[in-house]
C-alpha cells in the first residue's frame, strides 16, 4: 500500500516512487536522499523531497535537476495550514535554499512542538534565522514534561531537560517504575520501583535486576524489572487472562522454557483487523500495510475503541508457527507532519493465538525496530494476536504497527 505516495499525487501528480533500498536510511528521511544512484543513495525525484523531514520542518520540498538536495522556494509551504507552520512553528518564508520556512514568535506559541515538547519560544541561530526553542513554561506545560519528567528548560535553551522532582508523578513511574532521577533521567533503581509498575500488576515483573538480556530481543536492557523469586507471575494479569503464570528467563510466560527451531519466513494469505482508524490526511492506515514490505505505511485502531483488538493472519499454507518478527510504532513520514516514529505509541502487550488456544503472552520493549516473539512450534495455518495493552506517544495516545512477518520451523 503506497499510501504516502497516493496523498501526494492529490498536490503534485503521480511521483516517482523512491528507491526500496534506500527507503529506510537516515539520509532519506532527513534529507530526501531515497533513490538508488549506482551505489548511493541521492536524490533523483520530487517524491523523495516531498517525503522529507526537510520538507515537513522547513518547507524545503523542491528537487532540481542536477542537485544533490532538497531546496525551498514556495511560501505557500509556510502557511499557517501547512505542516512547518502547524507543527513546528515556522510560518515565515525566508530566502530559497536548504531552511526555508523559519519560526515566528506566534507560530512557535501555536505549534505541536510548544504542546508536546515545549519549545514555545522563537529564539535567533548563529546565522540569525529563527527556531522554536525551549521556554520555562512551555516546558511546565509541555507533554514531555507530564509523560516523561522533562520540565525545565536546559541551560543552552535549546529543549526542555530533566527535572529530578518530577518522575514520582510522570507517566514513565506509574506505567514502567520509572520513579527515581538518575543520570538526567527518570529510572527503577530497586524493588518498590517496579512493584508499584503496571510492569508488575500487568506482566508480573516486580522485581529490579541489573545486567539483564533477552534472549527473544536482539539487544540488550542493562537493567530491567523481572519476575519475582517467589510466586513470580502468580496474580499478575497475564496469568489471570492469559495463563502465562510460569517464569520464563525473565518473563511470564504459557511454558517454562520455548522450544525452539530454525525459522523462516512464511506467506501470508490475507490479514484483518476488529478495528482500523479512518483514513488519515489521505493515508491509509488499514491491516494490509502491515504485510506490505514498506516501513512507510502503518496499521493503527481507532482511536475510539478501547484495547482489547485482535489481528487475524491466515497463511497461504499450514505452517509449524514458531513465532512472529514485529515492527512497532509508526516508520512513516507523513506529507502533513513529518516524521511520526513512535509519535502515535506502540503496542505494549500481545498474546499469539493458534487452534483457538493461547500459546504465549509477550511484552513488547520500546524504541526497538523489530523483535521476534517466540513460541512452542505448532501445526495452524491462522494465527490471531490479541493488543492489550499500548504506550502512548509524543502526540497522540493510541499506536500503530509498522510490520509483521510470520516465522515457521524450516
């Protein structure tokens, strides 16, 4: 599903579509540096500017042959409906070039960037152009400040910093114990952190332990909350709904250790949800983009239906199931708002469903690209994952999946 590329057919005609290759870089979300040139990747067509971050800030949205980047010449980029204004503050046209679209004083107290990280301020760079920065009380009033304990503006004004009186009563305390300042953040130092967690009254990990790894991620936590040593999972809701009442490593979990065995990856037939949001700024965001191959088109609920929501996946062929590979969170860049990774939230909680049965109940780590969840192999051609749970993001409070791969024993 191009639905990227579909919204911005509606303003510019039919683009070119970027480069597979070089789609998911940093140079081409930056800078609009998405298609293949013998080697690299660069710029060769006005759908890869338009699918910049450059151009969601700053207005710089114009490709011009023979150029290695992404230039801005329209005010109409600047107004007040368009996405640097509305999000970001910059509501003024300066000269053509690389910044275009630069912030006003009232664009900065009006912009998302004000509500959700508290740069409400239009403050001078060195070469004297205007940027939405920090502000004492845009940072008191800010979501950051609410969700993650950053309430005072650092010392170079530059964005909102730490505040070590705020993580008792942020989201981050009551949602993953986060409750003590440490290091310029808010974290679990020890047990009550963790036990006054949802962690621990969702997932049962009620415990804090140091130097901890997943073996089912492909990175490392250096700290993590784990499932008690005694009675580890008993009470907690995972076991209650789910059944997932035995220590597994450091989960809870259907089984005391997952069998294992050599996956790839199988065909999917067809996918659905019990619930979509509505097309979005003319995207959409439906359960197909997640079998799609693209990282920059999402399936997200409604907004309007609470948790629990369920997938179903039928494959094209009975399968030994062992598992799925999970992208969480938005991957996308959107023509209105650019950049929106982990902006909407990410599913927290998922249990896999084979036969009709629970086989297992994961939780889902933050700011990871892809897991991989595990489960004893079985015999099905339908599998249904059941959301329970989410995070919130830095806009909006509900998520959305990127992709999802089904792995079967080889």
């Amino acid at each position: 599903m191009i639905g990227l590329l579909l919204a911005l057919s509606l303003t510019f005609g039919e683009p070119e579509i970027p480069s597979t290759r070089c789609h998911f870089t940093s140079v081409c979300a930056t800078s609009g540096k998405c298609d293949d040139m013998g080697g690299m990747c660069g710029t060769t067509s006005q759908a890869s500017c338009q699918a910049s971050f450059r151009c969601a800030v700053m207005g710089s949205c114009k490709w011009v042959t023979g150029k290695a980047a992404c230039y801005g010449d329209d005010p109409g980029k600047c107004a007040a409906d368009q996405s640097p204004c509305r999000f970001y503050g910059n509501c003024k046209a300066g000269k053509p070039g690389l910044h275009y679209c630069q912030a006003t004083m009232d664009g900065c107290r009006k912009s998302e960037v004000c509500r959700a990280e508290g740069r409400c301020a239009a403050k001078r760079a060195y070469d004297g152009s205007l940027w939405c920065r920090a502000s004492p009380k845009g940072c008191r009033e800010s979501l950051d400040c609410k969700r993650r304990g950053n309430c005072v503006m650092s010392r170079d004004g530059e964005s909102c910093d730490h505040d070590p009186r705020a993580c008792a009563d942020s989201y981050e305390c009551r949602e993953f114990g986060s409750c003590q300042s440490n290091g310029g953040m808010c974290a679990f130092l020890e047990n009550s952190d963790c036990r006054q967690s949802r962690k621990c009254s969702t997932y049962g990990l009620c415990e804090y332990n140091y130097q901890y790894c997943d073996p089912n991620d492909r990175s490392c936590a250096r700290t993590a909350c784990v499932p008690a040593n005694k009675e580890p999972c008993t009470g907690s809701e995972v076991c209650t709904r789910f059944g997932a009442c035995q220590r597994n490593t450091n989960r809870c979990s259907t089984v005391a250790v997952t069998p294992t065995c050599v996956t790839k990856v199988v065909k999917v037939k067809s996918i659905s949800a019990s619930t979509t949001q509505p097309d979005w700024s003319g995207i959409s965001l439906s359960a197909s983009n997640l079998i799609d191959g693209r990282y920059d088109s999402s399936w997200a609920p409604a907004p309007d239906v609470v948790a629990p929501h369920r997938l179903r996946i039928e494959l094209v062929a009975a399968a030994k199931v062992a598992g799925i590979r999970i992208a969480p969170g938005f991957h996308r860049i959107d023509p209105n708002e650019g950049i929106l990774a982990h902006a909407s939230g990410t599913p927290r909680g998922v249990a896999i469903y084979a036969n009709g049965t629970v086989q297992d109940v994961f939780e889902l780590r933050r700011n990871i690209q892809w897991q991989s969840l595990l489960i004893a192999p079985v015999d099905t051609q339908v599998i249904e994952l059941e959301i329970f749970d989410s995070i919130v993001g830095q806009r909006f409070d509900h998520y959305a999946v990127t992709e999802l791969e089904v792995l079967a024993c080889e």
